[in-house]
C-alpha cells in the first residue's frame, strides 16, 4: 500500500522492518528514524570530545607538578619524564577532541581514528596507572565504553545522515 503525502510514516516495529524502511526511498528532507542503539553512538562521540578535558588536565598537571603524581617517573612502567607523559597526553587529547566532532558527523575516518586513539589512551593509561591509579583506572573504563559504542554502533551515525 503507498502512503498518500498526508499520511503520516508507519514507525517500524522491528529490524527487518527498520532495514526495508531504510533502503526505501524517501521525500527530500526527510530524517530515517532512530535506531534503537543509536544513542550509544552519540555517546562515545561525546566521551571521545571529552576526553580532550581528561587528557588536557592530565597532560597539564605532568607539565607543571611533577610532584602531584604518587611516585616519580622511574617508577612508572616506562621510565620517562613527566614531560614526555604530559605531552603524550595533551597530543591523545586533540586527537580524540577531532575524532568525537567527526563522530558526530558520522566520518567513517573519525570512528577509525577514535578507536584508534581510545585504544592508544588505554594503553597510555595503563602505563601510566602507578602514578594515578584512580584517574587512569576511569579513563581506561571510558576507553573500553567508547571503543565499543564506536565499534557496534558507529554506523547508525552515518545512517542518521543519509
């Protein structure tokens, strides 16, 4: 049966339903509807934005109060200066601050560079966990968050812009 202009779209009640819908033609202008998950999409893009504020503050304080961390930088996994740490983290920043905006965007390279980069904050983390256990065990649990939402459901982004 073809729906008159008056007639309001018939939500789709399932995932067949919702696929069929998808590959249908529609009016121009008009949005797909949601999918069910997509939301999970949109907040990795966001956590991935935010972990530019994480990643800055971290990177910040290794700049400037070498002193603030619980051991000194021999007794970290890598032995490295907290400079080194802090820029590392300041670069992880901007990179995931990019990858979130493109995220949003539905940018197939954004989701390969934001898993990427959680993946990278992750390890950074983990290496860096004896010197701020607290701080790196939430960022590393914001990493496994965002890899998955990016990984399951970034495609819905890019749906949600066709």
């Amino acid at each position: 049966m073809s729906q008159t202009s008056s007639e309001p779209r018939r939500v789709p009640t399932n995932q067949d339903e919702f696929l069929a819908h998808l590959q249908t033609p529609r009016p121009p202008g008009e949005r797909p509807p949601s999918a069910a998950w997509q939301g999970w999409a949109y907040f990795g893009a966001l956590v991935m934005a935010l972990m530019w504020l994480f990643w800055t503050v971290l990177g910040l304080v290794a700049l400037f109060d070498d002193g603030f961390y619980l051991v000194r930088p021999n007794g970290l996994v890598v032995d490295v200066n907290y400079n080194a740490w802090g820029w590392t983290h300041l670069l992880i920043g901007i990179v995931a601050v990019l990858a979130g905006i493109g995220l949003v965007a539905g940018n197939m390279l954004a989701r390969i560079v934001g898993v990427a980069a959680a993946f990278v904050s992750a390890l950074v983390n983990l290496a860096f966990i004896s010197a701020y256990p607290l701080w790196s065990s939430l960022v590393i649990l914001l990493d496994v968050i965002v890899i998955y939402a990016i990984v399951v459901h970034g495609r819905e982004l890019k749906d949600d812009y066709r």
